[in-house]
C-alpha cells in the first residue's frame, strides 16, 4: 500500500496499521515510503527466472532491515514442470497476456525446468520444491508466498522448507542458471511500464 504522497502514506499507515509495500515497488520509492513510516515489509516477483530484485531491491531492503514477501516463487507455476508449450491457459488466465508465457517462449524456457528438475531428482525432491527451497536459502528475511488453490500442491510446497540446500547445491544451480537467458518479457510493455515506480 504505497502512495507517491507522503503525508497520505503516513496517513494510511496510521488508519490501518499498514507498515508494508506491495507489487514490485521502486527503490526511490521504498526509501521514501520508509523514511515516512518504518516498513516492514515489501512483496515483490522473486524466482529462479526473474532475479531482478538481486540488483537494487534486496541489497536496500537489507540496508534498511525490511522483509521481502516474493509473490510468484514458482515462476506463476512454470518452474514446477507442469506447464509447457503445449499447456492451454483458461481464457481470463493472467499468463495469457505475459510474454513469458506465450507458446514460444514456454518452449524455449523449457530448459529451465529441465534443469530444475534434473537437480531435484537427485535432491529426491521436486522442482517446486527445488525453486522454494532456492529461494528460501538467499536470505533469512525472505519468505515466499507460493500461491495454490490445491491442497496437494500447499503440501508440496510445505516441504521445501526441510529441503537442505547446501553452499554447493547453491553453487550448482547458480551455475546451471548463469548458463540459460531466459525468453519473454516478464509482462507485457504496458504494464511493465507501471513497475518500479
């Protein structure tokens, strides 16, 4: 909940006790937003294939002792292995419009989670598991909000937290993805235009 006004953000934050910032907020604005009211926390987009954040965003959040909540963790489900180029999305599915997701691109990204889940077999794990896992391993301060409506997939999910990944399973998968350019924008160029503000 941020607004480029201050005096409102302050306001708002005392109405509702709101001390967080959502959806892929700018650094400039992050500082602002903090040195009007102390911010505990900021969601944003974070996985193995949008690392984005790594440059400004998780160096001045530690800086500044603010949590980070990475929505989509999963790649908005492409790194579990359940999606590939063949996968048709319902007609109201938000990845209809995302440029990652079109046809193409899935199939090209596919070695994403072939990579993935190559580790993941010899972790006996899943890849789902493998990318939460990753994820949680960057920072103590992170914790990600997979997003499911299956009761299956929340257990899944839950036990990625007992996934050990050492410094060299670290290492392995930095390397695996330093190797791979990723394919699509990670949405389309109306909307990207809203992010980081």
């Amino acid at each position: 909940m941020y607004t480029s006004r201050p005096a409102v953000y302050r306001q708002l934050c005392t109405v509702t006790r709101s001390k967080y910032l959502t959806r892929n907020t700018g650094v400039q604005s992050i500082r602002k937003a903090h040195a009007v009211q102390p911010v505990t926390a900021l969601q944003s987009e974070y996985s193995l294939w949008w690392r984005e954040p790594e440059q400004e965003v998780l160096p001045t959040l530690e800086e500044l002792g603010i949590g980070f909540v990475p929505f989509s963790p999963l790649g908005k489900g492409f790194l579990t292995g359940a999606i590939n180029e063949n996968t048709k999305f319902d007609k109201n599915d938000f990845r209809n419009i995302v440029p990652r997701f079109a046809e193409e691109n899935r199939k090209a990204n596919q070695i994403v989670v072939d990579k993935i889940a190559e580790f993941a077999k010899k972790k006996n794990a899943t890849p789902a598991q493998v990318a939460l896992a990753w994820v949680l391993a960057q920072k103590s301060w992170i914790v990600p909000i997979p997003g499911t409506t299956k009761l299956h997939r929340l257990e899944e999910n839950l036990k990625a937290e007992q996934l050990t990944l050492t410094a060299d399973d670290l290492r392995v998968i930095e390397n695996m993805f330093s190797q791979v350019n990723v394919q699509g924008a990670r949405y389309p160029q109306q909307l990207q235009q809203m992010v980081g503000r």
